[in-house]
C-alpha cells in the first residue's frame, strides 16, 4: 500500500527500512481501510518514521518499550516544531500532531487491529466491592449507560479519598462523606448533584448489606430538596427550527447528514441514542415506517416515515453514506470510519443552534425533543398520547410541558398584555 501514497521507489524503501517499518505499513494499510484520505497519510507516516528513528536511538527494543517513549518524543517534537506557537493550545496541537498517530499506529501493532483509542478504566471500588457492577446490572437492571453513570460519580468519591489520604472502605465515614459532597457539589447542576447523592448512597446501602461496612452511612449524605415541576422545558419556537434547518448546508456530507439526523429529532422527539443506533434495517420502505428498537422506557416504537425525512434520509444514502457492511444508518465524516455516537449528534446541533444565533440554555439534541413535544402540547393532543409518541416511562415526565403558556407568555412579554 505505500506505493499507492509514495511515488518514489527510494521513499518507499526508506519507510521499509526503519525499525517500525512493518508497524509503519500496516498503520497505512489500516489507515486506508478506515477511509483517511491521501493528505493524512502523507502527515502521519513522517512523524510515525521520525519516532521510529527517536526509539531506536534511546534504546528502545521492542513495541513495549517504544510506546513509553511517546511522551519524550512529543516534547522532542515540540522543541523543533513549536518555535512559532504563540499560545498554550497551538502547542498542545503540535504535541498532539505528534503523539496522536503515534499512540494510534503502536496500539495497532499491540493489540493486533483496531487500535484503542480509549483504555477501559477500572470500575471505581473494585478490588474491595467486585460484585457491585454485578449488582447494578443483574439485580437492578440498569442498562451500560447508567452503569458508566454510576462509574462516573463513584471515580469522583475515590479521587477525593486518595487525595484526603483516606484509603479504602474501612476509612470510610460520616464526617469524610459530609465534607465529600461539600467539596464536590458547588460547581455541579442541581441534576448532577441530585445524581451524586443518589449513587453515593445506593452503593453505601448496598456495602453495608454485603457487610463490607459496618454501619449504613447512606444517611450521612443528604439528598438536595429538589421540586416536581421546577424546570422550565428548552424548547425553541418553530420559526426557530425553520432558522436551524436553513443553517445547514446539504452540498456537503456532513450538511446531508445532518439535516437528516436534525429532522429525525424535531419531527419525533428522539433522543440522540435513539438517532445514533438507527440502522438500516429500521426503515421500512415498503410499508413508510420508521422503528426505534429498544427505548429508554424498554418498549419499541413504529412510526409512519414523513415524506421530508424520508427524503432528507434518502438524499444522504445515495450522496453521503459510505460504502460498508455496517448495518449503521449514520456515520462520521472523518476518519476512522464509524457509525456517530450521542455526544456527536449533541455537539452537532449546539453548533448549529449556536450558528444560526439561536440562545438556550445548554442546548443540544435534547431542545429539539422538547420542542417536538412542546408542539403537541400547543396543537392539544392528550398527554398519554405525547407521552407514548415520544417515549415517555410515565406521564410526569410529560406534565413539565403543561405548566407553563410559553406563547402566551412570550406575548405578554414582548406586549401590554391587556388582550390575554
């Protein structure tokens, strides 16, 4: 394959004798199966050859030894490339100009394909509660991005212990829980504290029922007084979405596909999972059905395909997609090929909200859910019928859109409001 990229004989001869000559080939071989274009491989085997000749002149022996050397090659490579960095993040680009494709061809050459882009972390509290994660899965039911929510706010009560010097369940106490969340929830949502709290205390409860403490120290942490009702819902107006669908530009594949990701959200309320695990087999062309397999509430949910998502869905088949066997309906537009995840699809429409000068408050994928079941509110469909479109577990989640006249209330603020 390096002939495909390299004209010159010698060139390619040069590449194939270095010491990670063979890593070296197969990184491009791996590059081109996962659709990079020609001018990233041109960039990356240059640096990959300079760190090949890096390790070998500080003795590097094999892959092992070569990948701890990764963080002294990018200095190195800072040192000769960053003399016209003006500020902290041009430099941290060039370092990462060099340590990117390296990590990524030498995490090839380890594990054999795909290389890992990001190490598996060990769940916090492992060693001392090894079936908790088993608990969480089995005997609740929780689903994997629930169980990584609880790793998330567990990583956060085990940093605080290593950095308190309070090592382990046996030092664990009220006091050391009390100044945990006093240290810990200042800078956290009134949501992401409520969570917090609710996991610190789901996993002490379960500890002491396993006997791993001796006392039940769930009560050491107070749940924050939260109210039904007390959130306004981030939806946007429909002269709103006409502006953030006019933003996008459909002459380029990213543009097509995510005009189509963007009405797939405002005509159904989906979450941005429900969009990122759309496959092809979803679709029903014959019958004009859309299906969301496996839904938050556990069901599945048919709806009739509309005409402008269809289209919109069609034009990003045909002039869009790539080529492949993945049964993924939407993939990236950057290499490495692979179907989009939730957090692209949430990124992508803060940036087109952002772009079209559209304010609200963090938005993202989940305004354009609000704003679909806001329009049924307006247009007066029953809520049990809102509730089952969008995929709703109870009703409440459906009454917050009921508390307030947002259009009334947008008439009384921009008028006297006499008429109303």
């Amino acid at each position: 394959m390096l002939s495909d990229y390299f004209v010159k004989p010698a060139t390619v001869d040069r590449i194939r004798a270095c010491w990670l000559g063979p890593q070296i080939e197969s990184y491009v071989d791996w590059m081109r199966a996962h659709g990079y274009r020609e001018r990233s491989v041109h960039r990356r085997v240059p640096v990959a050859c300079c760190f090949s000749a890096f390790a070998q002149r500080h003795g590097a022996a094999d892959i092992a030894s070569a990948y701890a050397l990764i963080d002294a090659f990018a200095a190195q490579w800072l040192n000769d490339h960053g003399a016209g960095c003006r500020n902290e993040r041009a430099r941290r680009s060039v370092v990462n100009e060099a340590r990117s494709p390296v990590r990524q061809m030498l995490d090839l050459a380890l594990a054999g394909n795909a290389p890992r882009h990001r190490a598996c972390k060990e769940f916090p509290f492992a060693v001392e509660a090894p079936a908790f994660i088993t608990y969480l899965r089995q005997e609740r039911g929780l689903r994997e991005a629930t169980v990584k929510h609880y790793a998330h706010y567990l990583g956060s009560l085990r940093d605080y212990c290593q950095r308190v010097g309070a090592c382990g369940l046996s030092a664990m106490s009220a006091a050391l829980l009390a100044a945990f969340v006093v240290d810990r929830c200042p800078p956290l949502s009134p949501s992401s504290r409520r969570d917090l709290c609710g996991v610190v205390r789901v996993f002490l409860r379960y500890c002491h029922r396993e006997s791993l403490l001796r006392s039940d120290l769930s009560a050491a942490v107070e749940m924050p007084q939260s109210y039904r009702l007390a959130s306004v819902p981030r939806a946007i107006g429909w002269d709103d979405v006409a502006r953030l669908l006019a933003v996008v530009d459909r002459r380029t594949i990213k543009g097509r596909r995510d005009y189509a990701i963007l009405l797939l959200l405002v005509t159904y309320g989906l979450r941005s999972c429900e969009v990122a695990h759309l496959g092809l087999d979803d679709i029903d062309w014959k019958r004009e059905q859309l299906r969301i397999p496996d839904r938050k509430a556990g069901h599945c949910t048919a709806y009739p395909l509309a005409t402008v998502v269809a289209q919109a869905i069609i034009d990003y088949l045909k002039e869009g997609r790539p080529a492949t066997e993945n049964r993924h309906l939407f993939f990236r537009v950057v290499a490495p090929m692979g179907p989009i995840t939730s957090a692209t699809i949430a990124s992508a429409v803060s940036a087109y909200l952002l772009q079209a000068g559209i304010e609200v408050p963090r938005g993202g994928s989940h305004t354009l859910r609000h704003t679909c079941v806001q329009r049924l509110i307006d247009a007066e469909f029953p809520l049990k019928t809102i509730g089952d479109y969008v995929g709703h577990r109870s009703p409440d989640a459906t009454a917050i859109y009921t508390k307030v006249a947002l259009a009334s209330l947008r008439e009384v603020a921009m008028g006297d409001g006499e008429a109303l």
